[in-house]
C-alpha cells in the first residue's frame, strides 16, 4: 500500500498521538509504503521549523532535525515533475497531486479540504487519516 500523507497530517502523527499517529505506526510497522516527493519534504522542513512548533518539540525531547531524520528513514523519497497545469484551489497541494501520480500511489492522505474536496485524482482516492484506517482495518 503506498501512501502519500499530506503535511498537515505527518505534523499531526509526529508530534501528537491520535489517528495520523496510528496510522505513522503502520508506516513504522511496514503495513503503509509512506512516500514523499523532495518537494513535499522541503515543505515538511519549512514547517516543522516554525516558531510555533518549538514548544511542542521540546516536550517531545526531539529538534525538527530528528524529525527530519526520522522520516527519511520513515518515507520513499522519489523525484515527482510538477503537473502540466494546475488543479487545486491552493497550487502548494498540487505538489501532493503530482508526488501520489509519479509514485502509483494508493491513497493521498491529508487532512486540508482543499485536497479532500477533490475526493479523487487521477483514480487515486483522496482521504482523511480516519477513512485510511478503517481501509486498513477491513483490508485485514
């Protein structure tokens, strides 16, 4: 199963427990392929770098470099050439679009209804972290 899991719900499974963490634990336990574009990785960066995220990193005991570090491990990176024209309403989750379409994707997973409003791309399935793991639980 190979996944393409939005910024917002990474952030949210790394650094909260809760459904997307769950759903990074069937990323750990091998049951999801995670894949990220080098794109959508330097987006990961960027925002997991913000001030806001400072306190909330330092009650986990973790800097946003082990974090980094953790998804490189976590996560296929693969090159994903930007799509011929856009398509979201936001043009940044196009980069999500065209990553889950260079990847052969399963799912896109986000929680941004500008993604989830489009309900499928290109027959890939747009869905929350809660709809990814009630497919994971009946797929059992």
């Amino acid at each position: 199963m190979r996944v393409v899991i939005d910024t917002n719900v990474l952030l949210s499974g790394l650094l909260w427990k809760g459904t997307p963490h769950t759903l990074l634990s069937q990323v750990r336990f091998g049951v999801v392929e995670l894949v990220m574009s080098h794109v959508l990785l330097e987006e990961f960066a960027e925002v997991i770098a913000r001030p806001k995220f400072t306190s909330i990193l330092q009650r986990t005991t973790r800097t946003h470099q082990q974090i980094l570090s953790e998804l490189h491990v976590l996560a296929d990176v693969i090159a994903a050439p930007p799509l011929p024209h856009p398509i979201c309403r936001d043009p940044d989750d196009d980069a999500v679009l065209a990553c889950a379409l260079a990847a052969q994707a399963d799912w896109i997973v986000s929680g941004d209804d500008d993604l989830l409003t489009l309900k499928e791309f290109q027959q890939i399935p747009i869905i929350t972290a809660t709809e990814a793991m009630q497919r994971l639980a009946m797929q059992k």
